[in-house]
C-alpha cells in the first residue's frame, strides 16, 4: 500500500496495532543483525517517493521536543533571545520537556513548509526516527508514528515482509 489517506491512517494503525505490538515485542527481544541496515533501506525508498509538503500531519498533530540547543538555534535566527523565545513559544510539558504550547506547529505555514526549516528542531530533523541506529528501542514512539506518519506506516509494512519474526 502506498500512502494511506491521513483520514485512514488512524484506523489503520489500530487496526494493525497489535500485530505491531507483537512484532516489535519479538524484534527487541533478538533483533536481527542487519536490522540497522535494513531500515535505513526502507526509510531511504519510502522518502524518494514520499513528499512530506503533501501531508505535514506530524506538524499538525504534534509537537517536537525542543532541547536547549534547539531553543539556542531558532531563537537566533528569529534574533529573538531564549527566554523570550520559551516565553513566547513554548511550555514544559509533563516530562519537564520544552515542547510547543499548541499544535498545529506555529511554524508551519499554509503551503505544508516549515518557516523554520533550516533551524528546525534536531526532533523533527530525525522524524518519524525509521532510519535510527538501534531501531528496536525505540518500538513504542514507532507504534505511535505510524498513527501520524503515513511513511512510517509503509515503512514498518515493508519492514515486516523483509524481516519476518
């Protein structure tokens, strides 16, 4: 399947929720050897035909964790300073993260693109993570993403065919 309607993705990912669940159960318990390279394979072919501008869910559902070298970075190139920035832009959140203090994202203008691209968040620089080194241990945030991410979706579909468990 290629690229799930984001009206479907939801129901999609319950749907193939526990089926992940228990994938990504066995894949942390004996992760195979080539796993890193395998997904740096899938996440590489699902983004040459994948044009995030069309979607921008993860920008419209969520927000990034700002760290504070993020904060440094983006409150330069607004020459804003960081507190004022904090101030303005951002709260912490209940696991005492800097995080946006709504979505959609403030810096997602009305063509899907980021206003902040260049400085964006290290966080949304590595989203939706499907090329991580040590992909198993990050299984819960994957269950997550596929829910936002149609790319994660199809990415973690091919991933099951090219390692069965």
């Amino acid at each position: 399947m290629t690229n799930p309607q984001i009206g479907l993705l939801n129901k999609l990912a319950k749907d193939k929720h526990i089926e992940n669940k228990k994938y990504f159960d066995k894949l942390k318990k004996k992760a195979p050897k080539n796993l890193d390279y395998v997904m740096q394979d899938l996440h590489d072919a699902e983004f040459k035909k994948t044009d995030c501008l069309k979607c921008a869910n993860c920008c419209k559902t969520t927000g990034p964790l700002f760290t504070l070298a993020d904060i440094e970075r983006v409150s330069k190139h607004l020459k804003q300073k960081p507190q004022q920035f904090i101030e303005q832009y951002l709260r912490i959140d209940e696991d005492k993260d800097y995080v946006l203090q709504s979505v959609p994202c403030t810096f997602l203008d009305n063509e899907n693109a980021c206003m902040i691209y260049d400085v964006r968040p290290k966080a949304c620089r590595e989203f939706p993570h499907t090329d991580r080194k040590k992909f198993q241990q990050i299984s819960d945030l994957t269950l997550k993403n596929v829910a936002i991410c149609p790319a994660a979706y199809n990415i973690v579909e091919e991933m099951k065919k090219k390692l069965p468990l």
